[in-house]
C-alpha cells in the first residue's frame, strides 16, 4: 500500500525542507506537489512540468513504471506501483481558453489510465 501526500508548497524554501523532513518522518511514499521551490535530485525521484510548478515526488525504491514521455506546462504524471498519479498546477491568471486546454490535455493524457489519481492545485476560487 503506498503512502501518499499532496501538498502547495507556494515557493517557500521552508516548506519544501519541512516536507522532506515530513515524507521521512510519515514515510511517504509519492508526494504530489504544486509551486515547488525547487526541483530536487536523486536518491528520490522527481518529476516536473515544463515550468516546474507540478511535481511528483517518488521514495527510493518505490517502483516507477512509466512516466510521461513529453513534459508539459502545467501538469505530471507517473505510473507508480501500478497506478497513475498525476499533479496539476493551474496558474490563477491562466485564460479561459488556457484553462480549457490544460483540462483537455490532462484528459487526453488519462485517457484508458486506470487506477487514477489526480490531484493538485486548480485554483477554483476563480470564476472563470
């Protein structure tokens, strides 16, 4: 059974070392991240978007089975211990037509995935 978290860090250095010394405390297993502070490097795996504001956050050792081949703005994805997992950052200031595209993006990209799990920030205190 995987462990899993999902958490904004909104850019803050503080909160990204507190979510490592977190995952370790809770052992954490996948974390799905939005606004990270920055990417991190091995021994844990890390994947981003395209402006590395979504990632996924894999434990050593936790088995990776496939990953988004092509990286795109706003979104990640992983197959990890057999389901997909993926962490979406919508931009608050992204257009209607923006929004839309990221949605049919996603879409296409989950389409025949299952189990599925996506999750992140959509910021939907907007209107549009």
């Amino acid at each position: 059974m995987l462990r899993i978290l999902q958490l904004n860090l909104y850019h803050c250095e503080a909160a990204q070392d507190l979510l490592c010394d977190t995952i370790s405390k809770l052992c954490i297993d996948v974390a799905i991240l939005c606004v990270q502070y920055k990417n991190l490097s091995p021994p844990n795996t890390w994947l981003a978007d395209a402006d590395s504001q979504a990632a996924i956050r894999v434990q050593a050792g936790i088995p990776m089975q496939e990953r988004l081949a092509q990286v795109h703005p706003y979104f990640a994805w992983a197959r990890i211990g057999g389901i997909f997992f993926f962490s979406v950052y919508a931009r608050p200031r992204l257009s209607e037509i923006e929004f839309s595209a990221l949605l049919a993006n996603i879409t296409e990209e989950a389409r025949g995935r299952r189990p599925l799990v996506i999750a992140g920030d959509f910021n939907a205190w907007l209107t549009e």
